[in-house]
C-alpha cells in the first residue's frame, strides 16, 4: 500500500505510521526523521535545514524533494510506503504526483488525522523521546513504565528522554500556523483526486489505529490464541505431548483457584476422601 499521513504537528502521524509498519510491513518515510538524523549528523544538508527547522519554517522545497526522490528509490519502497510529513505544501504535492507517476506507483490513499488545536498543543508539550533508541513517549499520555520490561533495548538501561528542539511553545504556534496556511490545502487537493479519507484523531492511540485500519480496510492483527488442543483443555494437551502454549495463551488458559492451607481437619477429610475410581479397560475383542 502507498500511503500519505496528513495531520497538523502532533497528530500523532508518526504513533500511527509505526503501527502500521508493523502491521502492513512497509516502511515509514518522514521528512522530519531524515532532516533531523542530516542536522544531527552535521551533513550539508542538515546545515541548511537546520534554521528552517528551529524556526518552525518549512525547509526549503528543493533539499526535501532531492531526499525524498533518492528515499523512494530504494529497495523496501517497491512493496509500498508510509509518508509521514510529506508533502506539506502544494508544489510539494504535485512533484510527488510526478515522480510516483515515473515510478508508476499511485498512491492508494491519503488519510488526515483531525485533532483539535489545544488537543494538539497538548500532546507537543508532553512529548519526549529516548535520545538512544528514538522511540517517543509522552509525559502525560504514555509515560515510560518503570519496570525492567521497558529499559531501552540500545542501552538496557532506562530511556534517556529529551525534548525536540522545536517543541518549545513560540515555535510550535509557529508550525502550527504555517501548518494551517501551507499544508491544509491538500485536503482539497487529494479530495479532488478521490484519494481523501478524514478520521478523528482525538482518541486514545488503540482506537485512533482502529478508525485508521478502517479508513484503509486493513484488517486488525489477531490477538494470539492458544493452540487448539489446549483451549480443549490444557492438561489433555499437556498429557498429550502438545506443546506448551505460548506465554500469553497460557494466561488464556483457566485459571484455579490457590489451594488454601490445609486445617488438620481438613487434612483428615482429605484422607478420608473416596479414593480414585479406574474406569476398567474394555477386553479387546479377538478376532
Ligand atoms: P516533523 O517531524 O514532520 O513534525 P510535525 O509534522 O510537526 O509532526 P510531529 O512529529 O510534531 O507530530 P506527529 O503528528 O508525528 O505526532 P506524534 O505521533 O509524534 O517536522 C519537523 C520539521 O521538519 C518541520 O517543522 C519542518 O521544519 C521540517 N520538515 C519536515 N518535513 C518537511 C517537508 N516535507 N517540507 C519542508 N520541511 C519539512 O505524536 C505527538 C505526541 O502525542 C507524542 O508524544 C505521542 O506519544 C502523543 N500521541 C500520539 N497520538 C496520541 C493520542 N491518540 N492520544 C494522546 N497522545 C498521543
């Protein structure tokens, strides 16, 4: 599938485009990740980028086309994209329609995540991201966990979170402003060509994914289930040699109750219990 996110700042386009990397297994390609990683590594590019992006400008058409033009050339974009951040204005828009037209690979879909503005506001000033392993979290929203389950898988220690740079409050009403004036028109611009879709993004992040799996018709994931001899009964399958179920169909399995302490009067009731029956094998019949 080839895919166009659209959103204002903090939308949440890069929450929902992971999602659907892992779910689709195509990749995500944002102009605001391949800008920031040029800054960070202090490539000419990056260098010129650079004052656009603190002051919340758009960076300069023709930098953010020659990535995009060499990003879509690579070899994981033939099965498809995600574009998250791109295109953001209209001569942006119509280079993309261009090159996909060369590439002879259409978009199939162009979906707008509509938050409202102090929604928006919000989640920016929340926002972290863990400077090892990239991943984003929020302060408010989604908060690391402090249990060793969620330590950084770069550094096996706790998420080192920082702040964007530009996530501070001038220069977000600043994005937010030049969101409005350049980018909203592409609203127009792929409902004219059909390819529009509109959901609103203000929900929590699970069911925001489920209105965007609609507005794609893509199925859900399936929730893993534990194998079928087991949900028959799970000490059948044990006896049977089945394999054990996997960890999260074994919290499927029904659970029993703790045993409780025995009392010496229940201890001796115990004792006292009829004892097992054997059911007698039947004679095999000769023949
Ligand atoms: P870019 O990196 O693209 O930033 P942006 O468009 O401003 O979008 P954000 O990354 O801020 O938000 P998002 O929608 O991805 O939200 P997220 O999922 O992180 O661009 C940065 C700069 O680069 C631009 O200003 C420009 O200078 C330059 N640039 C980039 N592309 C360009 C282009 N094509 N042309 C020219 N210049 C370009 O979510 C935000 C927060 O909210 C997170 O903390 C998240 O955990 C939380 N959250 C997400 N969903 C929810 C939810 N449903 N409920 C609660 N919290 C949520």
């Amino acid at each position: 599938m080839r895919i166009v996110l659209l959103g204002a700042p903090g939308a949440g386009k890069g929450t929902q485009s992971q999602r659907l990397v892992e779910r689709l297994g195509i990749p995500q390609i944002s102009t605001g990740d391949l800008l920031r990683s040029a800054v960070a590594r202090g490539s000419e590019l990056g260098r010129q980028a650079r004052e656009a992006m603190e002051g919340g400008r758009l960076v300069d058409d023709s930098l953010v086309l020659g990535m995009i033009r060499e990003r879509l050339g690579e070899r994981d974009a033939r099965r498809g994209f995600i574009l998250d951040g791109f295109p953001r204005n209209l001569a942006q828009a119509h280079a993309l329609e261009r090159l996909l037209e060369q590439l002879r690979q259409p978009l199939d879909a162009v979906v707008q995540l509509e938050v409202d503005y102090r929604e928006l506001v919000r989640r920016i000033s929340g926002r972290r991201t863990c400077a090892d392993c990239g991943r984003v979290f929020n302060l408010l929203t989604s908060p690391p966990a402090a249990s060793a389950s969620q330590l950084c898988p770069k550094t096996g220690a706790p998420h080192r979170l920082v702040q964007r740079p530009d996530d501070n409050e001038a220069t977000v009403a600043e994005r937010l402003r030049v969101y409005d004036e350049k980018t909203r028109p592409l609203v127009d611009f792929y409902r004219a060509r059909g390819l529009l879709r509109v959901i609103d993004a203000q929900a929590e992040v699970g069911e925001v994914t489920r209105r965007l799996y609609q507005a794609l018709g893509v199925r859900m994931a399936r929730k893993a289930r534990p194998a079928k001899a087991a949900r028959r009964s799970p000490r059948r399958a044990a006896h049977k040699g089945a394999a054990r179920p996997k960890a999260a169909n074994r919290r499927a399995a029904p659970r029993r109750k703790p045993a409780r302490p025995a009392s010496r009067a229940s201890a001796s009731r115990t004792s006292r219990a009829k004892p097992r029956t054997r059911v007698p094998q039947r004679p095999r019949r000769k023949r």
